[in-house]
C-alpha cells in the first residue's frame, strides 16, 4: 500500500508565494513520477505540474515561470514552489505518485487560497 501526504498549503495574498510539499511512503521501491494536480470549485481537476522518474518537469501553461516543482533527492518526496500567485490559482492542490502505467496513488489534497 502507498501513502501520500501533502502539506504547505494556507491563505496568501495575491502577489505571494506557498511552498507545497509531498511526501510519498510504502511498498515503493523505486523513484516513481510524481505529479501535482489541482481543483478549483466547479471546475475538473486539472494538471499542474509533473517530475518524471529521471527529473525531468512539465508545467500548465497557466503556471510556467511561476510555479517550480523540484525532487528531494532520490527520494519520492517532492515541491512545489509557487509565486506570484493569483486569486485563479485557488484550489485544492493534490499530489499523486504513479505506482505503475495504470495505477496512481492520491493524497487528501492541500487547500491554497489567494485574496485579491
């Protein structure tokens, strides 16, 4: 079974920066892709970012150049820094691992909320 538990998430005013922080645990055995998705009230869940196994990153359009999604290590631990932050990026921010093609493990999500 894989855990994943993500934290950082608070209120800001627009303009600020969060740091979120994910941190995967359990029958994993190796570096896994990880992603950040988030969901906005009445709207789908939407990809924010994503690390693949050898670090490699990918952004929303939305979000390239303000936010950075970065790996601790060799660890399934990972960031997301995240600036110049605006009231539409308000959602609940999840994370994810990739335990194989087909399967994915979901955190309970972390609340980021941006006041104009």
């Amino acid at each position: 079974q894989v855990q994943v538990a993500e934290s950082g998430g608070g209120l800001v005013q627009a303009g600020g920066s969060l740091r979120l922080s994910c941190a995967a645990s359990g029958n994993i055995f190796s570096i896994r892709p990880m992603a950040w998705y988030r969901q906005a009230p009445g709207k789908e869940r939407e990809l924010v970012a994503e690390i693949t196994s050898a670090g490699s990153t990918n952004y929303a359009n939305s979000v390239k150049g303000r936010f950075t999604m970065s790996r601790d290590g060799a660890k399934n631990t990972v960031y997301l820094q995240m600036n110049s932050l605006t009231p539409e990026d308000t959602a609940l921010y999840y994370c994810t691992l990739q335990i194989t093609l087909g399967s994915r493990a979901w955190g309970q999500g972390t609340q980021v909320t941006v006041s104009s």
